[in-house]
C-alpha cells in the first residue's frame, strides 16, 4: 500500500497557495496549510476545502520559528511549498522592516529548521522575476540573467534565493526557487494592478465606480494564469535534483494594454491623450474620462520591464502556460461581472 504524501503550504490562504491545496488534493495529498492569526477570517480562497478531511490548517507565522519548528514536527511533511510574504512591492517599501522579516527571514527560518530537525522533504521556495529590477536592457529574463533588486520586497526575495541555494549546497537540501513572473487570476488580492482594473472596469460596467486611477502605465510584466502556474510549482518538486528554474509567458505587455483588454470585453474602446500624469484614456464612444493617473501608486523605485525566458524551465519540466494574456484579461473580468468577492465556484 503506498503511504499518503503530506505537502506544507505557507500562504495558503493567498491566491497560489489556493490552487496550490486545489492541485495537490487532486493528486491524493494530505494538505497542511499554514494560516497566519488576522483580526478576522483570511480563509475565504480555500473556505470551500475546509470541510475536508484530507485538507488541515493550522495557525503558524513565519516570523515566528517555535511555530513553524512545532509545525514541521507535528505534520513531517514530504514536500513544503513556502508560499508566505508579504508580496506586495509598492507597499514594501512603506513597511520594508516587516517585509525584510517575512520574505528574506522567513524562509531562513524555514531552512534552518528543516536542517535541525534533518527532516527529509523538499523545498519550494517562491521566489519571484522582481530579482531581475526591470531594467529594459536585460529583457528577456532568464536563470543567467544578473540580479538587480529594485524594491524592498525583492531585496528580502533575494536573500531568500540565496538561503536555499546556501541550504541545498551546505546541507544537500532537495531546496528548489522558482523564479516566477507575475501570474494572475480571479482569487488575485484586490491591490494588484491586474485584479484592480478588472474589478475596476465590471463596476463601471455596472455603474458603481465612476472611473479608475492608477500609477505608471508603461510598466511592463509579463502575465500568466495563477491555477496553472502552480503546476510547474509541483513539478519542480518532482524533479530528482534541486534546481532554480524562470516560469512564464515569455510575453509582455504594458499596464496600458491591459487595461484596454479589460475595457474591450465591455465593449468600450479606449482612446488616450496626454501625457505622465495628466495621460487619460477617454472612452471613444462618448468622450467620458474613465481613466487617469494618480502618482500616489508611483514606486520609489520601479521595475520596468519583466518579460520571461523561460526556455530552460518548459524544456526541464515539460511544462508550458496555455492562457495568453488577453484571455486572462477576459476571464478576471467575466468572473469579477458575476462577482464581487471570492468565491467559489469560479474561473472554472
Ligand atoms: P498573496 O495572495 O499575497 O498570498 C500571500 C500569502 O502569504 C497569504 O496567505 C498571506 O496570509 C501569507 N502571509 C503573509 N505574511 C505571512 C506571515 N508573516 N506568516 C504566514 N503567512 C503569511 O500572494 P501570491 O500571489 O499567492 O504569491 C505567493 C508567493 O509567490 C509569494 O511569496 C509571492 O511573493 C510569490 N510570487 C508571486 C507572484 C505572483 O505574480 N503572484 C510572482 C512571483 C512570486 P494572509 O491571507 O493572512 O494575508
Ligand atoms: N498595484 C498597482 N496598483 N500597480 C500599479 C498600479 C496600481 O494602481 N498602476 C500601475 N501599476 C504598475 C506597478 O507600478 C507595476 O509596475 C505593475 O503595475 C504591476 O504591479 P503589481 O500588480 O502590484 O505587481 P508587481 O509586478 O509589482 O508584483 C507582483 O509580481 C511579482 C513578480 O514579478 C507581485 O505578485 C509580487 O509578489 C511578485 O513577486
């Protein structure tokens, strides 16, 4: 008889960590996700697993070691996804103490423990494209492309990347970063810039926002979708050596763009003027400004343009993104339509 598997989520309250507890159910995992103590519930992404008995969570904290050490005693988990951070760039660097705390100590904290206990599992650690800074020269991004961290929050991620790799050379740790581009979805938090227009947009539809101010246009990512990123998170567990792989489209588009896609599956056609911050987009039909630019969502700092290489990554895990970035756009926005909050069943 084969043993059930045990897979530790970090985060599994926030968007991946929700897909993540999807995917690995699926495939016969016992589920332990970590939640962290909020002033009220956080568990509305993964409230339709709660009932399950496969699927457990408990409170833990990953600026809290004697949590996790209890943790990782009590669940022996074979494969530990850390998930966890405070994964917003723009407010990093309103909070970068506690973010430095989180994302860089965090996963020290993690590793070491995994050490002391010499617990036999593998490590995931979600690192993230902002090591890369943006910076236009660069693009495409790939594993050998230099580091240049513009944010607090990518400062914290590069000392994590840095602490798995130290962990798996030291102490032959199965300790693996995925470099991942942004990737998005309905269960996307409501202050990232994708979630936000699309929200933004199916309330203008529905005629209770008047119109949408956001920061710089010009920046550039390179989007995928959440639910199947999280597979190549799986796979590069199932690899037999540890590795750092990038995961993305290889595709960029500018905010701008973006939000022109959400605004076409209403039916409404943008027309910009102006430039920095007095750039509207006007709708072309009745010359109503619906959107604008507000600097107070500027970054001290800003990565400029991320786009994947992701070459290294399809051909290692066979593995490739399906949903290009204007389908995303059409089911963030569908789902936010018949939607004003999480829920479930959703983009399905
Ligand atoms: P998310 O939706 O913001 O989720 C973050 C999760 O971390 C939430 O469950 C949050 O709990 C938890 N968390 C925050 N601080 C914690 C703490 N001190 N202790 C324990 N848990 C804590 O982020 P995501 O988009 O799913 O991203 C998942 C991971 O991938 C993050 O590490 C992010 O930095 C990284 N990443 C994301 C992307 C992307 O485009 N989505 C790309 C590259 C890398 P609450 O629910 O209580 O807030
Ligand atoms: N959030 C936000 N709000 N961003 C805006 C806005 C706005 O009103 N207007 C323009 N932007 C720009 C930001 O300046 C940035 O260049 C881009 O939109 C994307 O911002 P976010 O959606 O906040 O994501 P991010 O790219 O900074 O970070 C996300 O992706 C990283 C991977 O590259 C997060 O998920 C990180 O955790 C992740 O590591």
């Amino acid at each position: 008889m084969t043993k059930t598997k045990t897979a530790l989520i970090t985060g599994v309250t926030g968007q991946d960590g929700s897909y993540l507890a999807e995917l690995l159910l699926g495939k016969g995992y016992h589920v332990h996700g970590i939640v962290r103590r909020n002033s009220d519930f956080t568990s509305k992404r993964i409230d339709h697993l709660l009932t399950r008995p496969d699927f457990v969570t408990s409170y833990g904290d990953v600026v809290d070691s004697s949590s996790l050490h209890s943790l990782l005693v009590e669940v022996k988990p074979v494969e530990i996804y850390h998930l966890a951070a405070q994964s917003h760039v723009g407010v990093s660097f309103q909070i970068p103490d506690y973010s430095a705390q989180v994302n860089a100590l965090g996963t020290l904290r993690l590793l070491n423990a995994i050490k002391e206990l010499k617990l036999d599992c593998r490590f995931y650690q979600a690192s993230t494209s902002e090591l890369f800074g943006g910076l236009p020269e660069t693009a495409p991004q790939s594993e050998s492309t230099p580091f240049t961290p513009r944010s607090p929050y990518a400062i914290g991620k590069l000392f994590s990347y840095w602490s798995v790799r130290n962990y798996r050379e030291a102490y032959g740790l199965h300790a693996s970063n995925g470099i991942f581009f942004n990737h998005e979805s309905p269960r996307r938090g409501k202050n990232f810039v994708t979630k936000k227009i699309s929200q933004a947009v199916a309330r203008i539809k529905q005629g209770t926002q008047d119109n949408l101010r956001l920061g710089n246009l010009d920046a550039e990512r390179d989007w995928g979708y959440a639910r199947e990123y999280v597979e190549a998170m799986w796979l590069m567990l199932q690899q037999p050596q540890p590795n750092d792989l990038v995961v993305g489209t290889g595709v960029r588009t500018s905010v701008r763009r973006f939000t022109e896609l959400c605004f076409a599956e209403i039916g409404i056609v943008l027309e910009w003027s102006g430039k920095g911050v007095s750039e509207v987009g006007r709708d072309k039909k009745t010359g109503k400004t619906l959107v604008s630019v507000d600097p107070v969502y500027f970054r001290a700092t800003e990565a400029d343009l991320l786009q994947a290489d992701p070459r290294r990554a399809n051909e290692k895990l066979k593995w490739k993104p399906k949903t290009d970035v204007a389908k995303l756009a059409q089911l963030m926005l569908r789902y936010d339509l018949a939607h004003e909050d999480y829920g479930f069943p959703d983009e399905a």
